[in-house]
C-alpha cells in the first residue's frame, strides 16, 4: 500500500476540525454552573476543615481508650505518629473533661481511632465489653463522617459533569 503523503492543506483543515470540535465542547459548558459548583465545594470543604465531631464517651470509656492507646496498641512504621496524634487528642480531652457525655475530636482523629480499634485483641468477656463500647461510639460518629464525605464526593462528581457540559441524573 503506498502512504499518502500529508500536505500542509490537510494539516490545517484537522486543526481546524479540532479548533471547531473544541470551541463547540466550551459551547456546551455552563460556565456560570461550573463557578457555582466549584464554590460550593470549596466553602464545604473549608467547613469540614475545622469540623469537630461529638464522640459519645463516659469517663471510664476514655479510661479504656487511654490504656489501649498507651499499652495495647499494634502500629507499624509511621502509624505511630498517629498513635500519638490520638493519644495528645485523648490527653486533651481528660484536662477539658467530657461535656454532656461526649468528646470532641476531628474526622482524621475519628478515622484513626476507628482504625486502631479495629486492631484490638483481647481475652475475656470484660474486654470484649470494653471493646463493643469503644468501636461503638468511633462506629457512629464515623457514620457522620462519611456523609460528609459523600457530600463532597457528590459535589466533585458534579463539578466534573458540568466541565464537561454534562447533566448528571
């Protein structure tokens, strides 16, 4: 089969074809749509920042969280600054003390504690109470979490769509 040569004419008529293919794309793009969304999302973003979420917790709770924290905790490599991030957010709690039966700690210190205790071994009835009761306050306030997290998402997935001149169903 013999090639056929490309001319300087052809090289402009497909650029052309792609300056017309991409000015018809931005055509269908709602500008005004996609600088709603990207605000939208990043003030949602900047209110999780901060964010606080109420951990249901009795003292004898963050006693049990303490002492595993200190003494029972498996980590690896740099899991350990985690480990410490969780026991200074412990420590702080114990000196404000617990405000109508809960503590406060940020998604990062909730998903990190979550991880942790999931990673709890043990013997014994007691500890297994002990256990139950700490997943189980981490195990509800990350539910909070990640609602706030599919909101995000949710607004990511919707950021993309209208970049792209998309209606998302």
């Amino acid at each position: 089969m013999a090639k056929i040569a490309k001319t300087p004419k052809m090289e402009v008529i497909k650029e052309e074809a792609n300056e017309a293919a991409l000015e018809k794309y931005l055509s269908n793009v709602d500008h005004d749509k996609v600088n709603s969304i990207k605000k939208d999302l990043e003030d949602y973003k900047k209110s999780l920042a901060g964010k606080e979420y109420a951990v249901s917790m009795t003292p004898e709770i963050l006693d049990v969280f303490l002492d595993y924290m200190k003494n029972g905790v498996q980590w690896r490599s740099k899991e350990a600054l985690g480990v410490k991030e969780i026991l200074k957010s412990i420590e702080r709690t114990k000196k404000e003390g617990i405000k109508d039966g809960v503590a406060y700690f940020n998604n990062l210190e909730v998903e990190a504690s979550h991880y942790f205790i999931l990673k709890m071994e043990g013997t014994g009835e007691s500890r297994i109470d002990n256990f139950v009761a700490l997943w189980k306050t981490f195990e509800e306030t990350l539910v909070l979490i990640q609602q706030d997290n599919l909101v995000v998402k949710d607004l990511e997935q919707q950021l993309a769509a209208a970049e792209q001149g998309l209606e998302l169903a």
